[in-house]
C-alpha cells in the first residue's frame, strides 16, 4: 500500500484535497477490513498477505493465525477493494 500512502501525499501537496480523501478513505477501508470483527492487526495483516500471494507467514505467540469465518471475510473484503492479487496489494 506503499504506492498509495505516497500518492495520497502528493495529493496533499498538490492541493487536491479531493484525491487525497478518496485515498484516505480507501486505506480507512482497509485498516477496518484487516482489523475488523475481532482481529488483530498482526493476525490478520499476515493473513491478507497470505491470501493475496505474498509472504505473510503467521504470528508468533501468543497471537494465532486466522481461521474460519474470519478468511473468508478477509478474501471478499479484498476483492471489493480489488487488492486480491499481488500486483494490486503493492
């Protein structure tokens, strides 16, 4: 999401203040997909890098990997965002 933190700065900088809260938006979606319904942000960030194909691994404990519902939930909140592929979580 590097890509679109960096945009969303040249937007500030630029004065499109109307670019820069759409990208906002979108990573606000994002933070509450990954941390959403109980997760915590280093269980289910990993968890969205495994989903998306890149190397996430898992949390070390006492922290436990994703399970059921919670994947599922993680894969359809990706693909709205479309961020379900590689390319497109860069």
């Amino acid at each position: 999401w590097g890509r679109e933190c960096a945009e969303m700065h040249h937007a500030v900088v630029a004065g499109d203040m109307e670019r820069a809260k759409e990208i906002q938006a979108r990573g606000r979606a994002l933070n509450n997909l990954i941390c959403g319904n109980g997760r915590s942000l280093y269980a289910g960030l990993k968890a969205a890098m495994n989903i998306v194909g890149l190397p996430g691994g898992y949390p070390r404990k006492p922290l436990r990997a994703l399970g059921e519902p919670h994947l599922t939930e993680l894969k359809a909140g990706l693909e709205a965002l479309d961020l379900a592929t590689p390319a497109a979580a860069e």
